[in-house]
C-alpha cells in the first residue's frame, strides 16, 4: 500500500505532534461521532473525542495506518497554535465592510500585523492546505491554554489549538495533498497575538453616575488618544476608510473600558469623521460597533 500517509503519521508524532486518523480522503475524523457512541471499547468510560485518542505511539500508528486514513494532528495536546488562513469558498462568500477590498485570510492577517506594527510571522512551520489557504504552526505560549477560534481574528482568520486540530502535511483531501511549503521548527506565537486570543470578557456595563465622574477626569493622555485615531480616519485612503474606523474604535474601546472615554464621545467624534471622508452613514456605524465589540467596550449581543 502506499506509505506516504502512515510516514505523514509518524513523521507528525516525530515532531510530538499526537495524531489520530481522519477518514480516507477527507477533513472529518474517522470513527463514530459523539452521537452514535457505542460506549464500548475504548469509549466504554464515555465517548472518547480525537484529541483524547490522539498518540506519539509509533506502534499503534502503524497498526492504525494499514488503512489509507488522512492525518490529523490534535493541535491542543501538540501544544501548537496553528494560524488558518483561509479562502472565500465562492464569488458570494465576500469580506465584511471592515475588511472590505480585502481577498481572504493572508490578506487580513497582513493588516492585523500591520496595525499591531509587527512583522507578518511566516517564518515558522508553514503547510499549504488543499484550496491554497496556509496553515502557520506556532507553539503554545507557556502557563496559557488557549481554544480554537473561529474568525476572532479576522475575516478568515482561524486558530486551532485546544479543542481543534488540523490537517496534516502529506494528507490527500478532494485529491489535493497539503503540502510543507516552509520546513522550519515552529516559531513560538507572538505574544500579541497571544494576547488578541486571551479570552476578555466585556466587563459589567459602569454605573452612568460613576461613569460621567470619571469623564470629568478624562486625562490629556485618552483626549490626544482620541485626537491621534481620528488623525488616522481623516487620512485614510478609499478602499480602507472602513477598516479606519474599524482599528480607530478598536484602539479607542481600551480607555472606554478603563472610563477614560464615553462610549457616546468615541462613537459621535468617529461617526463624524468617517462620514466626513464619505463613508455612508449605515458603514461607518457597523465599522464602530464591530470595532468596539472586538475591543471589549461592547457587548457582542448589542451589535
Ligand atoms: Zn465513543
């Protein structure tokens, strides 16, 4: 039989990366969903999920692999973070108005490094998936458990870690392999992305009357804040007004939360600086919503 996929498995385990099989030619585990468990076997202790089941054992993958199963790697006890860049699956399938002019995930991904003033991270473990996405293999930040996320990022931006896994190198789906394009040890995550996936619950919305006190004390500090954010809307190009305001709301929802600024302060100096620069009305308030929800200063429920 061929071999490329068991030496995908064990050159996968290798690296410590536990794996368990997918079905032949496909991305969804095989075995029996959660739904259909029949409590035996392995599952006779309750149903037993992939990152459970996911090994280093060289002997059991090969026993597994005599059958022509994709690889899957359980990203979580890998102690990976994977970066999914993704594609839009069709014409329709087009960026939301703050990522608006943009193609797919490696294009979000720029921006977000841009803005954060970082360097695009692609020096790290990189695999090609099969509709030409990339996968950026990272490893876990220490004393951090951090989940998969969907499009927390951005617009086709995804993570897998705990929770997940990914498609591994030398795998076969819809006849196209995922492919090593950078073969290089994983970087560790950078911290500010590890930041952006730390879970931050929006706090409890501040009493209006304490609220209104702490704006009296609103610093030099979170008005030049201000000042500096609509600087940057007024001069944003066409084709990236939106994503302006988007990253200026963003910015600004930190001191909203710290009391610094209002939400209705934020929300009016940047309404009228986005429509001054002919964002419509109806964008230019999603762009602010978006932006402040992402940042915490809003409830995602609001939006
Ligand atoms: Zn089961």
């Amino acid at each position: 039989m061929n071999s490329t996929l068991l030496n995908a498995a064990l050159s996968a385990a290798e690296r410590g990366w536990p794996v368990f099989p997918l079905r032949p030619g496909d991305k969804r585990p095989a075995g029996h969903p959660e739904h259909n468990c029949p409590r035996t076997g392995r599952c006779a202790d309750g149903h037993r999920i992939p990152e459970q089941r996911a090994t280093l054992d060289a002997d059991r993958i090969r026993a597994c692999w005599q059958a022509p199963y994709n690889v899957g790697i359980a990203t979580g006890p890998a102690n990976l973070v994977v970066i999914d860049l993704d594609l839009p699956k069709d014409d329709s399938d087009t960026a939301p108005p703050e990522w608006a002019g943009l193609a797919d995930g490696l294009d979000v991904f720029a921006v977000l490094c841009e803005h954060a003033g970082q360097r695009l991270p692609t020096e790290t473990y990189t695999v090609r998936t099969r509709r030409g996405g990339q996968h950026l293999y990272f490893t876990a930040p220490e004393g951090r458990t951090l989940r998969s996320t969907g499009g927390t990022l951005g617009w086709k931006v995804d993570t897998r870690a705990w929770g997940g896994y990914v498609v591994a190198a030398g795998s076969t789906v819809g006849g196209t392999a995922y492919e090593i394009i950078h073969d290089v040890p994983p970087a560790p995550l950078p911290a500010w992305l590890g930041d952006l996936l730390t879970a931050q619950p929006a706090p409890a919305p501040m009493p209006l009357a304490e609220l209104s006190a702490r704006m009296r004390n609103a610093t030099a500090y979170s008005t030049a804040a201000l000042r500096g954010e609509l600087e940057k809307v007024l001069s944003a190009r066409e084709g990236g007004r939106n994503r302006a305001v988007y990253f200026a709301a963003y910015a600004l929802a930190r001191m909203i939360r710290n009391g610094d600024l209002t939400e209705g302060a934020v929300t009016s100096e940047l309404t009228s600086a986005g429509e001054s620069i002919g964002l419509p009305a109806g964008e230019c308030r999603t762009a602010i919503r978006s932006g402040l929800v992402r940042g915490g200063a809003l409830e995602a429920s609001a939006a």
